[in-house]
C-alpha cells in the first residue's frame, strides 16, 4: 500500500479528515481567548506571574543603576512598563482574593490541562520507538549503502536550499520593515534558559551540536551513551546511530535483510498505533490550544501582548506565508497539486500548530504522508526523521529576524558584514534547534551573541514566543513533507530501495 506509485487519497476525503481537527482547534482557540483569564485565575495564574515580574523588577532595577546617558534613557522606559505591569498584577492578586473565581473555572483548566498532557504524552511515547525503527528500516531498505548517496544527497541539498532562502526572506524583510525602530517601551523579561546559554561561546555550541557536552553523555550528534540520549530524547543522536546500524545490516547479506524485515514489520506496528492515536487528536489539540491560551492569561493578555509587539509579529507572520508560497511553489514544480498535498498534509500541520514540535509531530507526518499523499515508505521514512530535527525553515527565518529586530531595539544598525554573520549563525541555530517548543529561542542565543548583541535582549520577545513559536513549527513540519515529495520526484525508486523494501 505504500509504493512510490500510491494513488493520494483525493480533497474531499482529506477535507473529511481534517474536519474535526480544525473543528477543535477552533473551538479551543474560543474557548482559551473567552474564558482562558477566568481559568488563569482560577489556577493562580496571577501569583506566579507576580512572582516573576517581582524577581523581573529587581533585576532591572540592578541594571539601570549601572547605566548612563542614552542607554539609562531606553531603560527608564522599558523599566516603568515592567513597573506599570507589576502593578497590574498586583490589583488582579488582591481583586482573586478578595472575590475568589468560580471551581468550574479551575476543574476546567485541570481537565484542559489533564487531556492536553494525554494527547501530547501518546505522541512523545512514539516518538523514539518511531525514529530507530523508521531509520533503520529505511536505511536498510536501500538495499545497498551506496544507495543512500542518491537519497541523502537530494534530501541535503533540498533542506540546505530552503534554509537559506528561509533566512534570507526573514533578513530582508527585517531589515526592510525595521519593526525595531517602530516599537518602544517593550519589557526585557528574564529568562533562566537564555541565561544559561549565554555564558557558552557560539563556536562551543557549534561544536556541542557533534559531540555534545561533557555534563551530559546523551547529548550530542555521537552521544557516548545511547540509553541516556533516549533518557533525554535526544532525537538526532538516535538518528545518527539509526543510520549507520540500518547502512551495516545492508552489509550483512540475509540474515542482515531479516533484522531490517523486523524493523520495517515494527515500524509498521507504531504507524498503527498513530493511526489510533489519530481518533482522539480532535480532544487532544482542543485541550491543547485553550490550555496554552489559558495558561497565559486568556485572549486579553495575548492582544495586548501581541499589540506591543505587533510589528515583529507581522515581519515573522509575512515571512513565514512567503515560505509557505515558496513550499507550494517546489510542490508545483515536482508535480504535486499544492492544494491536495496541503489538505493531505493538515493534521500533521494542525498538531505542529497546536504541539510547538516537530517531533511531537513527526509520528503524524510519517503517518499522514504515506496515507494521504501516497509518498513512498522510503522518502517518508528517511526524510521525515531527519527533517524534524535538522530541517526548520521557520525557525531558520525567526532567527534571522528576532536576531535584527533585538539589534534594532538597542538602536544597533547591523553592517552587511554583521548581516551574514545572521544568514550563517541563523542556519546553524535552526539545525541545532531541537524539534520541541521554544527550542530555537534558546539557540537564538548564539545569533544574537555572534554579532555582538546581549544575550539579554532576547527578554524582548520572550511575551510572544510561545505564539510564534507555533506558526513557525508549522511551517518546519511543512518543509519536511514537501521534502518528501522532491526526494520522491527527484530519487528514481531504484535509488530508494524502492525495488528492495516497501
Ligand atoms: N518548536 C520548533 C519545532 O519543534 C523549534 C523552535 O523552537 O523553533 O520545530
């Protein structure tokens, strides 16, 4: 059923599938933007949030003591919005405590919460099982090791391409638009994961990336202990060593094709598993999003946020629908009709919306694209895995423009030197990304400090990250299924093993 020749279903049945996912996306975006405040205080939302801007105070009132001039201006401003919003926070603290929210309110962010965690938990549980035996089968599949220079090389040049035109669409805008120069007064939260990174040096996180770090043996593209990098779902790790086990069973004549036969069998098992899984997404993503909105403060919280920062929003916003274009673009150009490749590709696309993950993800779009969009076991398997990890177009594009826009903040205009210095650090940051939420705002660090910036900075868009940290993962997931369809043009069967597996 999964041959390179698999007929896609068609729209109608795609829209059929899709519609109780976007149904419940829906419904929770309603639900977390009208009735997302009343659970955030029902859940003592507000406490935390004092707790945080009290430590947020302190800290900027510690900074402007060592500033002068200029500087100490731009920090009076951003310092008496955080002052201003502390004060806020205080009233809605004692107004809680003086009228304490209804217990529907809280047994409602428990039981969004509850099955929020349930659907995003299936997912994970299926992720690492996942990735070794899709690899392994994968890669034995192709018969032949020699094999995998074809696949690999087209799978590589596609991500590195799109990449680089990620990045230099959100540079170009950036710098275009100028949101830095348009907003003012914005708040520089602390962050403790920025804070951590920051004090590393951009080449040691390079470097990190292959050998990982010496605290952790899980870590790194060669971890030294496989146990541990599954311990701490350490994905390209797993996928490395996927490879390279798949590429020697190749070597092993039959009794290697066997073990691979009982990988691609286990591999099978798994998508069954997804494909039940699949039942209770609608559940899953409702929950999801209006936790995620909830958890924030509700929709008011989110506009105004959103308001402060609407000019950075808008530049990532334009700069991922671009990319977006430019995916459905290549689609064309390998022959795929956009429209049925998206509609085949929606649940997948919807859950990357909701979960922030790529890898979360990943189960679904192995899933999806083998079962909707008729792309060959061996493009999906290959492609897929790797992509979730090492390919991130919208990220590879947030990196680029949150790197300008906190240049342009601080009134710094990047040279055009500076500016590949971006282009470069800004593909290396989306490749170290890991595929769960937030991750590319942690190696953002290495953007920003590699052209001289504080790592602080990024405080400034911390309010709304968690939002575009969604259209971003989407358009990541996308990047990968449309490489599904280029390998699938590009790579004749016979260089996929499509003669040998499948
Ligand atoms: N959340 C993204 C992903 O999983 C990574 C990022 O933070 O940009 O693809």
């Amino acid at each position: 059923m999964n041959s390179p020749s698999n007929k896609p279903a068609d729209s109608w049945s795609h829209l059929l599938h899709l519609l109780p996912i976007l149904v419940a996306l829906i419904l929770g975006i309603l639900v977390g933007v009208f009735y997302g405040e009343a659970m955030w205080k029902a859940s003592g939302g507000p406490t935390k949030q004092q707790a945080t801007l009290e430590k947020a105070v302190a800290a900027s009132t510690a900074q402007g003591l060592k500033l002068d001039g200029d500087p100490k201006a731009a920090w009076e401003v951003s310092h008496a919005s955080l002052v201003n919003k502390l004060q806020k926070t205080n009233d809605i603290v004692q107004l809680v405590q003086k009228e304490p929210p209804s217990s529907i309110a809280g047994a409602s962010f428990r039981l969004i919460k509850f099955l929020g965690d349930l659907f995003l938990q299936m997912l994970k549980l299926l992720v690492l099982p996942l990735v070794v035996t899709s690899m392994i089968a994968g890669i034995g599949g192709l018969g032949d090791i020699r094999g995998i220079g074809r696949l690999g090389r087209t799978t590589m040049a596609y991500f590195l391409v799109t990449t680089i035109i990620a990045v230099v669409i959100g540079t170009v805008l950036v710098v275009t638009i100028s949101p830095g120069s348009r907003v003012h007064g914005i708040i520089e939260m602390p962050d403790e994961r920025v804070e951590r990174r920051s004090t590393t040096d951009p080449i040691d996180t390079i470097l990190e990336l292959v050998v990982g770090s010496s605290k952790d043996p899980g870590s790194g593209m060669i971890p030294s202990n496989l146990f541990q990098a599954a311990n701490a779902t350490n994905v390209l790790g797993l996928i490395v060593f996927s490879l390279v086990l798949g590429g020697a069973l190749t070597t092993l004549g039959e009794r290697g094709r066997q073990v691979i036969e009982f990988f691609a069998t286990l591999t099978d098992a798994i998508l069954q598993i997804v494909r039940l899984v699949m039942i209770v997404a609608p559940v899953g993503i409702f929950a999801i999003v209006a936790y995620n909105i909830a958890v924030r403060g509700g929709g008011e919280a989110f506009w105004t946020q959103a308001q402060q920062l609407g000019w950075y929003v808008a530049t990532i916003s334009i700069g991922l629908i671009s990319q977006f274009l430019i995916l459905l673009l290549i689609l064309r150009g390998v022959g795929r009709s956009p429209m049925e490749f998206v509609l085949g590709a929606g649940r997948p696309l919807l859950t990357a919306f909701s979960t922030a993950s790529s890898s979360a993800t990943l189960p679904l779009s192995i899933q999806s694209m083998e079962d909707e969009n008729g792309i060959s076991k061996q493009s999906a398997n290959f492609v897929l895995p790797l992509g979730a990890t090492v390919n991130m177009n919208g990220t590879a594009l947030y990196e680029a423009v949150a790197a300008v826009f906190i240049a342009q903040l601080h009134g710094i205009s990047l040279d055009p030197g500076q500016l590949i210095v971006v282009v470069i650090t800004a593909t290396l940051a989306a490749v170290g990304a890991a595929g769960i939420p937030e991750a590319g705002l942690v190696t953002l660090v290495m953007v920003v400090t590699a052209v001289g910036l504080p790592a602080s900075g990024i405080g400034a868009i911390l309010a709304v990250d968690w939002f575009l940290d969604r259209l971003r993962t989407t358009i990541n997931v996308f990047g990968d299924m449309v490489g599904c369809a280029v390998t699938d043009r590009l790579v004749p069967p016979e260089h996929r093993g499509g003669k040998n597996h499948g």
